[in-house]
C-alpha cells in the first residue's frame, strides 16, 4: 500500500504527540490529587495551565489543517483525533474543577483506582501517538495499545459500577453521595473518552498501515 506518511508531514504527528502529553499529565495530576498527595485546590492552577496549552497546540492542528492541501491522512481523521485529544484534558480538568466546587477532602480506594486506570490508559494514548508517523512499521504495536485501552476502561466500569452501588447503600448524607457520584461519573466518562479516542487510532491503523 501506498505509504502516505512521509517526512514532510510529520509536523501533524509532532503536534499530535505534543497534546498526547498534556492529557496524559493531566490524568497524573489527578491521580496526585485522588492519591491524597496534593489538596485539589493546590493542582488548579495547574490543570488550567495544561489545558491552555493543550487548546493551543489544538489550535495549531486545526490552523495547519486549513492550510494544508495535502493531509497525510483523511482531513477529519486529523480534525477527530486533534479535538479527541483536547477534549481529554477538558474533561480532567473539569473533574478537578469539582473536586474543588465540592471541596473534597478524603478519598476512597474507588477513586485513586479510578485514577490510575487513568493514568495507564494516557500512557497507552501518548505510546500510540508517539508511533502513529511510522503507522506501517508500528501496526502490531499500536493496536496492542489500543486493546489495551479498552480493557482499563472495561475495568473502569466494572469499579465505578460496584462503587456507585456501595454509595447508594451505605452513604445516607444525599450531599455527599451527589458529590462522589458526579466526580466517579466524569472519571468514568474519560476512562470512556479513552477508548473511543483508542477507536479513532484503530481506524487509522485500518487505512493506513
């Protein structure tokens, strides 16, 4: 098959790798935050920060997009796989901007799981991104990341379904259980956000490689 991904077009993959990174240290944030090492209120700023960058380097795939006549893959690919990215750390950080809205102080094992699936599914996204300019070399790779993927979220779901159960048995204060629902919920829904990013990928590799 035709190789489409030359040199020349590997500024994409250098900006999709860049976005990689800030969603995956977003999801490592949290997991400070849920771990209890850094109090939510502590990491705002930060997680601000990384998504100001993050919509930067979105800007500039989307900006290079409509200059460029010639994609090396489909031009909604590039625009799927660009907005996938960002909207990953808008949902940390709309994760951490709960924390703080409900001043959270304690955690739960839930959480911090939760969390570290997280972080391991980033690791996977940032492991894929990194190989998807050579996409022919690296098929068998990058689609183990992405089986991968979708197991951290299938384990996602299974402990936010077990905890969601736990809370409306055992939590009788109705603020508190609210709280951790809607923070388990928007955790949950990156862990899904993950694997329909890990999709996207999949799909390239079919065309490409």
């Amino acid at each position: 098959m035709f190789n489409f991904f030359t040199k020349k077009d590997t500024e994409f993959y250098d900006l999709f790798l860049a976005s990689a990174k800030y969603f995956n240290s977003s999801a490592k944030l949290i997991n400070d935050v849920m771990s209890g090492n850094n109090k939510a209120e502590a990491k705002l700023s930060d997680i601000i920060n990384i998504e100001h960058e993050a919509d930067v380097v979105n800007d500039k795939i989307i900006d290079k997009l409509n200059k460029t006549f010639i994609t090396p893959i489909d031009r909604e690919d590039i625009y799927a796989l660009a907005n996938g990215l960002d909207d990953g750390v808008d949902f940390l950080q709309g994760t951490l901007q709960r924390a703080v809205m409900y001043h959270l102080v304690d955690t739960s094992k839930a959480a911090i799981a939760l969390s570290e699936l997280l972080v391991s599914a980033t690791d996977e996204i940032l492991k894929a991104f990194s190989m998807l300019h050579e996409v022919t070399k690296h098929e068998h790779e990058i689609l183990e990341c992405t089986y991968k993927i979708s197991k951290l979220e299938s384990e996602g779901d299974r402990i936010y379904r077990e905890e969601v159960a736990y809370l409306f048995e055992h939590i009788t204060d109705p603020i508190e259980l609210i709280k951790w629902k809607d923070i388990l919920t928007y955790m949950e829904d990156t862990l899904d956000h993950c694997e329909k990013l890990s999709d996207l990928v999949r799909g390239v590799v079919m065309k490409y490689a």
